[in-house]
C-alpha cells in the first residue's frame, strides 16, 4: 500500500509498506519511503527509495486481500497505524523514524534493543537482583512481564529481532539481555535457598518458556496461551522456592 505524503512541482513523495512472505512460510513487512521526480514530458525520470523490512508472523498481518488490485475499500497506512507502530515500541512519538535514525536499520535496532533493555534493568532485573522477599519478586517479575506483553510490543520486539536477523554485533546485545534475565532470576530463587544447580534450571526454563509462550500467542492470536503458559512457570518457580524454604 502507498500513501501520498507530500508533493511540490515536478517532486512527489510517498510512504508505502508492503507484506511479503519467503519460500520457509516466514511473513515479513517491508516499509519505507519513495521520492519521484518528473520531466517535462511528464514521465518519472528518477524514483530514489528508502526501505526497511521487519519479520512478522501470520496473525501480525494487516494485507487481506485476493490476488490482484488492492481493493478501494480497504483501510490506508494511515487508517491501520502501521507507521506508528515503530514509533510507540521506541517512544519517539509520530513523526518520521528516518529522520530520527540517519543511520538507517541497524541504528533503528539499536535503539528499540536499547528501550527494550533500560525498560527490562529497571523494572525486572534489578528487582530480582536484589529481591529481600523473592516470592514476591518473582510474582512481581510476572505480573510486570504479563502488563508489560499486554500494553504494547517492546517484548515481542526481541523476538523479532531474533538472534539470526540482527546480525553479529546484535547477536551480542540480545545474548546478554538473556544472560542478564537468567542470571538474575537464579540469583532471586538462590535467596529462597533454592540450590544453585536448580535454581540456574528454573530460570532458564522460565525465561525459555516467557519467551516461546509470546511467540505463541501472536502466532496464534491467542493472549490467553500466553497467561496460561507463564502462570504454570510462576507456579513451578514459587512451588521451589517454597519447598527449600520450610524449615
């Protein structure tokens, strides 16, 4: 879909978003910008272009259409909020992200991570690292990641980042918001004086199983799939440190 976005002379621009999908099934949306200049004769002699692509799944699509011309009744850019959606996940409000991020792609990655990470130290990490009650820093820990999926995307951003699509020096980053998460709710359940060993197990099925159960759900369409798997991780992690904890 394109979208008129401002026009002066012989110069048009244009915004326009496209949803595509490779040979393995994975669904992607490609978004940009194009600039079109005219000669005098009226044909288009030059057509520059901007252009970003994001993998999405199935359930995230907004393009339903048959084969062929996009229908007149069907909702606009504008209509569906798609150039938005990118400037809520990193706060920078509405107007153009290309303005914002000269450095193209990877600078636009490097911002969203970096949201994601200073929202996930404050709110998640620090509390489980230094938890003096951890039952209720790991409720907390759950209740905050379940608000946090409801409100918005920043979570499932990591997701779509993905380790493969970000490329090495992202590889790096997203490892290391991981790492941080395990290591630190590990730590919470050893102050519960859930042994090491176990304790280290639990946090890495608890983050594995946070993080499948949101691709699950979009995939699916479902939230309630994502309420039901993190509450029987939240059972499993307080059940453990209950036990250890008796007398």
């Amino acid at each position: 879909i394109k979208e008129l976005w401002a026009f002066t002379g012989n110069r048009i621009a244009v915004r326009y978003a496209y949803e595509y999908r490779d040979d393995s099934g994975q669904w992607f949306r490609a978004y940009g910008n194009e600039n079109w200049l005219f000669a005098e004769d009226g044909l288009m002699s030059n057509r520059p272009a901007s252009i970003n692509a994001m993998p999405i799944t199935e359930a995230e699509r907004k393009f339903h259409w048959p084969l062929g011309r996009r229908p007149d009744d069907h909702p606009s850019l504008s209509d569906l909020g798609l150039l938005t959606l990118l400037s809520k996940a990193t706060g920078l409000g509405k107007g153009s992200l290309y303005n914002f991020f000269p450095g193209g792609k990877e600078e636009m990655m490097e911002a969203v991570l970096g949201d994601i990470d200073r929202w996930f130290a404050d709110a998640i990490f620090a509390p489980l690292e230094h938890a003096p009650d951890p039952i209720a820093a790991v409720a907390s820990m759950f209740e905050d990641v379940t608000a946090y999926f409801r409100s918005g995307r920043r979570v499932c951003l990591v997701g779509c980042l993905g380790l493969n699509s970000a490329g090495e020096a992202f590889t790096v980053k997203v490892k290391a918001y991981f790492a941080r998460w395990i290591s630190a709710l590990a730590h919470c359940l050893e102050v519960g004086n859930v042994p090491p060993a176990l304790a280290l197990d639990l946090a890495e099925e608890a983050v594995s199983g946070i993080q499948g159960a949101i691709v699950l759900a979009r995939a699916l369409g479902e939230d309630a799939t994502f309420q039901r798997i993190v509450h029987r991780h939240q059972s499993s992690l307080l059940d453990a440190i209950g036990r250890y904890s008796r007398p």
